[in-house]
C-alpha cells in the first residue's frame, strides 16, 4: 500500500504543481484515478456491466478516514470535506446527510485473499466531487452552522487518542501547551455499564452504551481535523472507567471543555433532548449549556425538552465548564425510531460538535 501512495502522490504532484484551475485538476484527479484502475493499482471488480472500486484503497490514497463497522455493516467515508455514509448490500448512500440512490449496492468481496469494501467508480467519483468543476468543496461545517430543516452533515478514528485512565503523564500535559483547546468526550457508560439496556423497554434497538460511543467517536473525528483543537476521549471502546477516572482525565489534562454524551430513559411518552450543567449562578454555563442544547435539537431534529441544573458526578467534578447531553430518549417509541435511523448518528454528531465549536467562539 506505501507503494501505491507514491505513485498517486508522485503523479498528483507532478500535474498539480503546473495547474491552478480548478476544473483542470479535478479532470487530471479523475484520469489519474482512471490510470491506477488500469494499471491495476487500484483493485476493481466488474458485475453486471457496473465497474467497482475498491473504497478502502481509494480512501487510502486519496489520505482520507474510512471505518467500517461489522456490527452495524456501515462504511463511515471522511475525505475532501466529504462524509459518505454506506450500507453493505444497499443501493444507497447518505453524503453529508443527504440520501443519494446509486446504480447498484455496496458489497464486501474478498479479491486475492482481501476483503475489499466495493462501491460503483462513478458514484465515488461524484460522491468526492472529482468530477465537480468548483474549486468550493460541497461541504464545510460552518463555525456558525445555519439552521434550517435540510441540514447537511458529517465518522472515523484513525487519530483518536486512546487513554488509559487514569493519566498523569507530565510530558503529555506539556505538549497540550502547542493548542489552542483541550476538550474531553466523554462516552457515558461502557463495559458492564450499558446504560439503558437493550430491553423491552429500550426501541433504539442497543444497549445506550453503543449510541453514546457512536456518536462520540464521530464528533472525534470531525474536532481532530482542527490543527488548534486537542480532544481526548475518555474512552473508545467497550470500557468503563469510573466516574472519578473520566474527571481526572479532564482536570490533569487541563481541559477548556468536557462534554459528556449520554442517551436518556424514563416513560414511552417521553422524548426529546436534554442538556445538563451545574452551577445555576454561572450565567456563562447557562448560556454554554444554551448553545449546545440549539445545536442539538436542530440538527438531530429531536424535541428541545430544555436545560437541567443537576449535581451530576462528571459535572461537579470537573475544574472546567462541563456538560451532559441527554441527546434522545431510548424508552420513546419516537426518538428510538430516530435513533435507529442511518442519519440519526450523522446530524447529532454534527449537532454536539457545532454546539463545540459555537462554545469555544464564546469562550474566547
């Protein structure tokens, strides 16, 4: 695979470094592709008159994030300021939260003793806007999101920092010194912790454990491509630190922000979002916690249940301004059918990590 990055990153030199339009590049970007495929440097498979692409391999060299997850059998796609969201066996896609049909359905075929993730060329090309003749990507999450009812959107973990808790590395502190933000994600629950567990009770079809994890390993992925941010998670998998780990992580690592993600449970007839903070005569908490709480409910489309001043553990343990997001009920026939939905995990992402962004501005 190093071989095959030389190549591409040779031939894409050598052709952009002569080139300043736009249009050109893109066209020079498709041939290239073109040229792999026919040298056989990118894998390809041919069924019923449709040519498919190896993903993973084109990701790959394109220096973008790809994960699949075998549990759900999505491809989480992030590249070019672009998030591709795949269904293995389907004939659809979601890019940037949009549904897109394409021409014929994902497929994981083993070729020369490799799985590959295989995708139609054409909708990958289109999808990554190498055929777009604007130099503008077709999606930036803005600083300021605009709200509005067609939100577009944004997953992967190639950078995520996994922590042993507890952490009192010295040298690690120092080197937060080189950025602008510390920020902790915080996945509640974990291990032999699931939260809400998947019962008769729960219609989001998982134990909340899974949803807190999946959203933050998404909102992750889209604050580490800020060069000033530094995030840390306090977990990345099916773990439990304790509660007073997850605080020590945040308090010796100096953070500016903890956010805690969460998914919530009570009767059938209750849904919605919540957002927790501690501290009612902070009226810069409460209007952090106000920001989050917009963001959220827009972009994940749930209903705004308001804000709670509770005394939470990760709340009042923290040296920092911290915040509990209840992001959707799992004990609600609606949200739990929200939850389920391939989208859901895309906007609420982006919704906690506009909310971020829009806090840190405010911090300033």
């Amino acid at each position: 695979m190093q071989y095959r990055k030389i190549i591409i990153v040779f031939i894409l030199f050598t052709f952009f470094t002569t080139l300043s339009n736009a249009q050109d590049k893109n066209s020079i970007l498709e041939t290239t592709i073109h040229n792999l495929v026919r040298d056989q440097v990118l894998t390809t498979s041919l069924r019923d008159g449709e040519t498919f692409i190896s993903t993973d391999e084109l990701i790959d060299l394109l220096e973008g994030d790809i994960t699949f997850d075998s549990t759900s059998q999505e491809v989480y796609i992030l590249c070019k300021n672009t998030f591709i969201l795949l269904s293995i066996d389907e004939s659809f896609a979601y890019v940037n939260g949009t549904y897109t049909a394409m021409d014929a359905p994902t497929q994981l075929e083993v070729i020369d003793d490799k799985t590959h993730i295989m995708t139609p060329i054409n909708f990958m090309l289109d999808a990554l806007q190498i055929r777009d003749l604007s130099d503008e990507p077709m999606f930036e999450v803005p600083l300021h999101p605009t709200l509005s009812e067609d939100i577009m959107s944004e997953q992967t973990t190639e950078d995520v920092i996994d922590v042993q808790l507890p952490l009192t590395d010295e040298e690690e502190i120092d080197g937060n010194k080189n950025y602008e933000y510390i920020i902790v994600i915080d996945p509640g629950h974990g291990g032999n912790d699931p939260g809400k567990p998947n019962d008769g009770e729960n219609y989001a079809g998982m134990d909340e454990k899974v949803a807190n994890l999946n959203l933050a390993l998404i909102v992750n992925e889209l604050l580490s491509q800020h060069d000033e941010i530094k995030v840390y998670m306090t977990r990345t998998d099916d773990t439990y630190p304790t509660l007073k780990e997850r605080c020590n992580l945040a308090n010796e690592m100096e953070a500016d922000l903890f956010i805690s993600i969460h998914h919530n449970s009570f009767a059938p007839i209750v849904n919605g979002t919540e957002t927790y903070y501690y501290d009612p005569e902070n009226e810069t908490l409460v209007t952090l916690a106000n920001i989050m709480q917009k963001n959220v409910t827009a972009y994940a489309g749930t209903k705004d249940r308001g804000l709670r001043n509770e005394s939470k553990y990760v709340l009042s343990h923290t040296d920092m301004p911290a915040l509990l997001i209840e992001v959707a009920y799992m004990s609600s026939p609606i949200d739990g059918q929200l939850i389920q939905a391939p989208e859901y995990k895309i906007h609420s992402s982006l919704g906690i990590y506009n909310g971020i962004l829009e806090i840190l501005e405010t911090l300033k």
